[in-house]
C-alpha cells in the first residue's frame, strides 16, 4: 500500500516537473523567435498627442532592433479604454501591447464598472516616461497667476471653465483635484484628446488647462498660450521661468503622469522579458531621452515588471483616494438627442448641466437636452440646485459662448 502510493506521488511529482519543464521550453523558444511579424502597439489617444509622440519614439527603435515592423495605431475613446479594452481582449502572444498613460489608473478609479480590469487583465512591462502638466491660460486672459485663477473662481464661481484630454485623463483628475482642494466651482470640458482642448483653448473658448508639455510647449513658445505653473516638484528646464504648483502657492500638489508598455494578461514570461529587455536598451539611448525632452518629459530608469507593477497598484489606490473625497463621479448616459426643452414637466431644479468638448446638455432623471445638437456620453457635473439662484433661469450665463440661444429654448426651462 505504502509503495502504491508512494509510486502515484512519484508519477504526478514527475509529470508536474515535466508539464513545467515543458512549458518553460516552449516559452523560451518562443521568445527566440519573437518577433517573427509585425507587432500592433495600440495608442488610445489622438495622433500628434504627447502619448502618441513618446509611443512612435520608442516602436521606431525597438523595430529597428528587433527587425519587425512595430505598428502604432491609435483607437480612440472612452477616456484611453476603447484601445486598452482592444488590447485586454487579444490574444496573450505580444503581437498586441498597449501603450498609455496614468489615464488607465485614473479611469480605473472613476468608472464602474469598467469593460476590463486594468490589473488583472493586463502584464505590467515598462514605464517608459513621465512628466508633469503645465497650468495655460490665453495669453489675453486676466488671468495672470494660479491666485488669480482661485480668486476669479472664488469670487465668480461657474464663470470659469476648463479643459482636459479626455474623461478619466491626468488633465481631468488634476483639474478635479485643485477643484476639490479648494471647493471651487468651474465647469470641466472634456475634449477627445489633448491636440483638440488645446486648440479650442488658443481658439479662447476655454479658460484654462492642465496641459501636457508635448502639445502645450510648442504654442507657449509661439506666445499663444501663458503658462502659469508646472506640476512637478522642480521647475522644468524647458521653461524654467515658470514656478511650480508649490511655488505658485499650492502646497503638496504634485502630479507627475507616466506614460508605459502593457501587453495582454498571460503573455508568455519570456516574450515579457525580452520586450522588457529591448526597452530597457531604448531608455539608456541618449538620442531618445531628448526626445522625450523636446516633449516635455522624462525618460523613465530601465526597470523591471514587478516594479512598474507595484508602482501601478500604487497609483490606482492614491487615485481611487482622489476621485472619492473629490466626489467624482461619471454617468451613463444611454442617449442624447434633441429634446431641445419641450419637456416642459422637465424638473430643472435636481437638473445637471453637461459639457463635453463640442456639446453642452442638460439632464433632468431621463430626459436629456442637447443644446447644441452634438451630445455624447458626458460626465455629470453641475447639480443646478446648488447654483440656482446664480442661474436665475439663465443657463446660457453659465457658458455663452457654447450655448446658442435660439436653439437652447430658455423660454421653456427659465
């Protein structure tokens, strides 16, 4: 009996050590061979955008040394989670990876649910780079210092707005986070990518912005946007002149996004390492590091994935922290059409007034308004109820230049 059963834990210690044995063979072939084809790096924000630019800097080298064509596609939407939800979803063989930003933590920590789950779907591989945002205004704005910025919102509150990136972006959440610091009351604007607030804020329409350096640095020194602080602990080099937040009078306000290289969870662990390993080469290179710095920011150290990993979670809990004492929340919203105000039961008062980017609406329980005629999924943001005597009726006072007036109706919501 004692033989019997020592010689089943024999034959299963055996096989065990042999399915292992196995396994580990095939992965390391398979790195070998890797890549053997092109490999699809999907970027989920605009063409021309700091993540854009950061990711065809390094696939442009990696291709080079590894002798595979390393293809940037750009899927946008959702806030970076269209792109990522592609990548999470394909197969685990690294012929898909997925080059983002903090945005993934950040969307983590505000949306629920999420069509993925950004830890555990996904294998960390290497922070790449990181930065901090620049505070701009137009350089014709009153506007001339952070104190200025908290005085004006102070003193006119829903006067002001501001734009980001993207729902769920470091704009946003940095936008987000001097608000609820402060009890400030400003409209966020989310566009669909950063080239695009950017452009809207030269334009004027906006009023001010948390840009990133790659698309903000090039228009502050055109002398079409003002730069009012950096986020970073340190000034950056490339506008020394401008203070940072701490500087500018706000303490402990420090937001560095990063910018890394994920591939879809399981993705053998050699084919992890040797991606690991090439873009390791890649950071040391000197030609690559001042690219990131025409951009703004900072090539990352070369690391390892459980550091990046850890540094990950890290960062969904500081900000999964942010977006509950800020009381950040997303809606859902299921449709927008032209209501155009003819509800006239409409319950204006428990009402929120939406912006995003291009459409202003208004949501009262089901019903929806498109002012302008162009909604999307929005994000909720300002309960009238509060601002009601401000409004007075007037909701085109809140943002003019967004709102036509003729096509709003007041006549049937004043």
């Amino acid at each position: 009996m004692l033989t019997t059963r020592f010689s089943s834990q024999y034959v299963l210690r055996t096989l065990l050590v042999a399915t292992v044995t196995l396994t580990v063979f095939l992965s390391s072939a398979q790195a070998q061979n890797y890549p053997n084809k092109p490999v699809r790096v999907i970027v989920p924000w605009p063409a021309g955008g700091l993540v854009d630019v950061a990711a065809r800097q390094l696939t442009n080298r990696m291709q080079t040394m590894l002798g595979q064509p390393f293809v940037v596609e750009n899927k946008l939407g959702a806030g970076g989670n269209i792109g990522a939800d592609q990548v999470a979803k394909a197969s685990a063989d690294g012929y898909s990876l997925l080059f983002t930003t903090s945005a993934l933590t950040m969307n983590t920590a505000m949306r629920s649910p999420m069509p993925f789950d950004a830890v555990k779907d996904f294998e960390r591989v290497a922070m790449v780079a990181y930065g901090p945002l620049i505070l701009v205004v137009q350089p014709s704005s009153k506007i001339t210092s952070l104190q200025d910025l908290i005085n004006t919102a102070r003193t006119q509150p829903g006067t002001l707005s501001y734009a980001s990136a993207g729902l769920g972006s470091p704009a946003h959440l940095t936008g987000e986070l001097l608000k609820s610091r402060l009890n400030l009351f400003v409209v966020h604007i989310p566009y669909t990518g950063a080239p695009a607030a950017i452009t809207d804020q030269i334009a004027g329409r906006i009023d001010y912005q948390f840009a990133n350096a790659a698309v903000a640095l090039p228009q502050i020194k055109a002398g079409k946007l003002r730069a009012l602080a950096v986020t970073s602990q340190q000034r950056m080099p490339s506008i020394p002149q401008i203070p940072t937040m701490a500087e500018a009078g706000m303490k402990d306000f420090e937001v560095d996004q990063w910018l890394g290289l994920l591939a879809p969870k399981g993705t053998p662990p050699a084919v992890v390492d040797k991606l690991v390993s090439e873009v390791n080469k890649v950071l040391l290179l000197d030609d690559f590091g001042q690219a990131l710095a025409n951009a703004g920011m900072n090539s990352a150290k070369p690391g390892k994935p459980e550091t990046f990993d850890a540094f990950f979670k890290q960062e969904l809990t500081q900000w999964t922290k942010v977006v509950k004492d800020a009381g950040i929340k997303l809606e859902s919203v299921r449709e927008v059409f032209n209501y155009l105000g003819q509800n006239e039961q409409a319950d204006i008062t428990s009402a929120h007034l939406v912006i995003n980017g291009s459409s202003v609406v208004l949501c009262a329980g089901e019903d929806l308004i498109d002012v302008v005629r162009r909604g999307q999924g929005v994000l909720n943001l300002l309960p009238l109820a509060q601002v009601k005597d401000q409004v007075d009726g007037q909701l085109i006072a809140l943002y003019p230049q967004l709102i036509d007036r003729e096509v709003l109706g007041l006549r049937k919501i004043s």
